[in-house]
C-alpha cells in the first residue's frame, strides 16, 4: 500500500501522515513540501509567479512524489505521502503511477478548524490560506468520489491516525 494523506492546509496532514508512518514497521514519510524545495534556485511555490513555471514544478513534484513512492514500495516500505492535491488531475498522477496499491485520505475537517489549527502553529510556519472552501470544491469534483473523506474536525491527531491504521486499506482507495 502506498498512502496519500492530502487535503486543506491546516488540516492536519503533516502531523497524521508522520504518526502513521511511524505507527508502521516498514514505511517512509515522503514530504511533498521537502521534494519541492529540492529546487532551490528558481524555485516557485504552487501558487507563485510565473504561474507556468509554478505549474511546471508541481508537475516535478508529483512525478518525483510517485517515483520515490514507487521505489519506496519496491523495497518493502509503506510510503506515506503529505502533499496537498488539489484535483483530479494530479490524483490521476498518482492513480496512474501506484495503481491499486494507492490509498488516498483526505483529511476534511471544515474550513473553520483548518484556519484555528494553523493560528496554533508558530507564526514562521503560518500558511495564512483563505481559499479552503473553494480548495475543497476543486477536490470534491475532481476526485469524483475516490478516497477516503474523513472528517477530522472532532479527532485528535493520534485518534485519526489510529483510524487511518484501522481503515484506509479498506476506505481510502483510489
């Protein structure tokens, strides 16, 4: 199995994919913010400006997130992936590259919790994001019912990864 942890910033993906990573005793955390930033010189955030070359390294980004997720499964590891994917385009990369061993959950707890959470962290790692309803709409559509929505607005996040443990295998295919 290969799991997707995605969903609104604030949502809690970071923080769930790592218990359940480390809950697990063959697996890899595969950070999708880290793959990004391996680009260091003329590196644009997904959102940034020029919005081609954003769009064109978001495409690095998940291919790289497959392949290492590919060679991570090749080895006997579990890779965990913390990426936010934002519609059914970029699943398709990833339905397409891990085929039926993909799981996908999408952490869904609201737009009010996934503004309160990130208020909680330190302000350097603030996304300050605005756009979640509209953010969840694209998914909603685009992910065409695939996945697991699991609404974590009342879960602690050891309570949604225990669940994630308990569950995604059955619910959270892709």
């Amino acid at each position: 199995m290969a799991l997707l942890v995605t969903g609104s910033p604030g949502a809690g993906k970071s923080t769930v994919a790592r218990a359940v990573a480390g809950a697990l005793s063959r697996s890899a955390l595969v950070n999708g913010d880290a793959v990004a930033r391996l680009v260091v010189g003329g590196y644009v955030w997904p959102l940034g400006e020029p919005a081609d070359e954003a769009a064109r390294q978001v495409r690095l980004c998940n291919d790289n997130l497959c392949s290492l997720a590919r060679n991570l499964l090749a080895a006997g590891f579990t890779p965990v992936i913390d990426w936010i994917v934002p519609d059914g385009d970029q699943l398709e990369v990833y339905r397409a590259a891990l085929g039926e061993r993909l799981r996908v959950v999408v952490l869904d707890p609201g737009a009010d919790v996934c503004v309160a959470r990130d208020r909680q962290r330190a302000p350097l790692e603030q996304f300050a994001f605005d756009g979640h309803d509209a953010l969840r709409a694209t998914m909603v559509e685009g992910f065409g019912g695939r996945g697991w929505w699991l609404d974590s607005s009342h879960l602690t996040a050891q309570e949604t990864a225990a669940l994630v443990l308990r569950e995604a295998d059955e619910r959270a295919r892709a």
